[in-house]
C-alpha cells in the first residue's frame, strides 16, 4: 500500500477506495490488539515530543498583539524545560524550537523516527471571521424618507473562550468546523503538498474518513492523557470545551499516544493577555506537566 522510500517522511497519506478502507479498518483493529498488549508490558515513558503549532510562513493567525505561532513556541519551551527539570529520566524532542515552518507530515515523522513514547501539540484557538452589516450613514430618498447606508465589515467574536484538547479519531464525514479547517490549512503551505499527502485536500470532507483510519491504533491512551489534561485546566479555572476525537493531519499518523491542546482564544483579549503573561504561561505549563506526569504513572504502574 505504501512507497516504503517515502513513508519514512511519512508523506503517504492515500485516498483509498472503499475495498481498501475495510482492510484498512480490519488491519487497525488488530494493530490496535496488538499494540496495545505491547504498550501495557513493561511501558516506560522515555521520550515525549513537544510540537509548537505553527511557525514561519504559517502564522496568520493573530490576536491583538501577539500571534499564535510565538505563543505555541513559548509554551512549547517552557513546557519542555519543565518535563526536564521534573522527569528527570525523560527525553524532550522539539519540533521546531525557533521561528520556522515545519510540514504537517515531518512533525510527526520527527516523533515517529525517535520512537517518542508521547507527541504534545500546542495551540492556540482562534475564532472564524463573520460578515455582517453595519449603518455607517443615510441618505434622503426620492420620497423623502431617508435611506440608510449600510456597509459590509468583518468581525470575530471576541468573548469565546475556554481549553479543548484533540486525539485522532473517527471524525464524520461531514466534519469540517473551523478548527480542522485551520490546523489542516498548513497542508497548502508546503510545496509539493500535493505528492506529499497523494492527493488529500483538507476542502474535501470525504478525505476525512481517510485520515480517521491512518492511525488511530493508541486511540485509548491518546484519550486517556487528553482528558488528564482537560482535567488539570478546569482544576485552576478554566472554561472546559471538552476533549474531541477530530481528523487532524499532524496526528494522523502518530506511532505513539499524540494529542493536540488548545490552550486558550487568542481572539479574547482576556485570554491573549493571560497566554502571554508570566502567570498565564507558569500556569498552562503547570497543567500541562500535571497531566503528564499523571499520566505517566498510570501507565507505568
């Protein structure tokens, strides 16, 4: 099924016909069996790879000040010297550690090719653009009445807040809201995205399903350190969104339990000013360290 001189990148991504997706679906429930009678033997959590959302030509999505990229990356680092400073026989891999662009398809080959035991990605969440229309005037009509002028603007909700935490999994066919929209866009990005992914567009709904089936094999750990981190957020106050099972190209094909958090609205000023504070970052890392380490004795026993 695959070009093993590619899949090390991890640039396959087929769109498969519908005989091919049974065996697909066949073949996951009997990794995810076997898998997950390997992960519950003797499992210690070595390495973790922390993915900064974003970077480089992608980083569009902006607040007031700040934009989503920078503050994914400060988070990410913080993060990251945090897990070394507190688990201290744990490895931190960084996706990216500066200001650059990094394809949706290499992060999680960075996680996969170190045999990452977990594989972070940090975000912040943003609201759509919504058209309306505002009076900006009138004028005096032919009646005499007067007829008001009204011109078309753009404008986010800027009072929408709160944490979501994402895994890979069964997203439906029709599942295309906002955020898969916009962590998916990056595909479009990279050149040659077309070779890269074989022909999958993050436009086309029914690609999802694809996405869905690629790897969903450590579904129930990625969940189970998804709603640690969910709970570590509401613990200190935090509006809970929930944790979603959503059909994000970054954890598609994650070889390890993967989960992408949304660490605030960077759209609310309120939330902005708290992602970029000291207090705000000491905070999110705080809970986001909480739940690893959390995790990390769940699993290790």
């Amino acid at each position: 099924m695959f070009n093993p001189k590619r899949s090390k990148l991890m640039k396959n991504m087929p769109l498969l016909r519908p005989n091919a997706i049974l065996i697909v679906f066949i073949s996951m429930i009997i990794a995810t069996t076997t898998s997950y009678q390997g992960f519950t033997q003797e499992y210690k959590i070595k390495t973790i790879v922390l993915d900064a959302g974003h970077g480089g030509k992608d980083g569009s999505t902006r607040g007031a000040y700040s934009t989503e990229k920078d503050v994914a990356l400060k988070t990410a680092l913080r993060l990251g010297a945090a897990i070394e400073a507190n688990m201290k026989d744990v490895k931190v891999i960084y996706t990216r550690s500066t200001d650059v662009f990094v394809p949706l398809y290499e992060r999680i080959a960075i996680a996969n090719n170190a045999k990452a035991d977990l594989f972070i990605s940090i975000h912040c969440n943003d609201m759509p653009m919504i058209r309306s229309s505002v009076v900006t005037g009138s004028r005096k009509g032919k009646n005499g009445k007067r007829i008001p002028i009204t011109e078309t603007v753009y404008r986010k909700s800027t009072s929408t807040r709160g944490v979501e935490t994402f895994v890979s999994g069964m997203g439906r066919i029709n599942e295309q809201d906002e955020v898969i929209k916009r962590e998916n866009a990056a595909i479009f990005l990279e050149e040659n995205y077309k070779e890269n992914y074989e022909g999958f567009d993050p436009n086309n709904a029914e690609n999802y399903i694809i996405l869905s089936l690629m790897k969903n094999t450590f579904r129930t750990q990625s969940l189970k350190l998804a709603k640690l981190v969910q709970d570590e957020y509401v613990h200190v106050g935090r509006v809970n969104r929930g944790v979603q099972e959503k059909s994000l190209a970054v954890l598609a094909r994650a070889g390890m339990p993967a989960i992408l958090t949304e660490i605030g609205f960077i759209s609310n000023p309120d939330e902005e000013d708290y992602m970029n504070s000291e207090a705000g970052q000491i905070e999110i890392t705080n809970c986001l360290l909480k739940a690893i380490v959390s995790y990390q004795h769940k699993v290790e026993g």
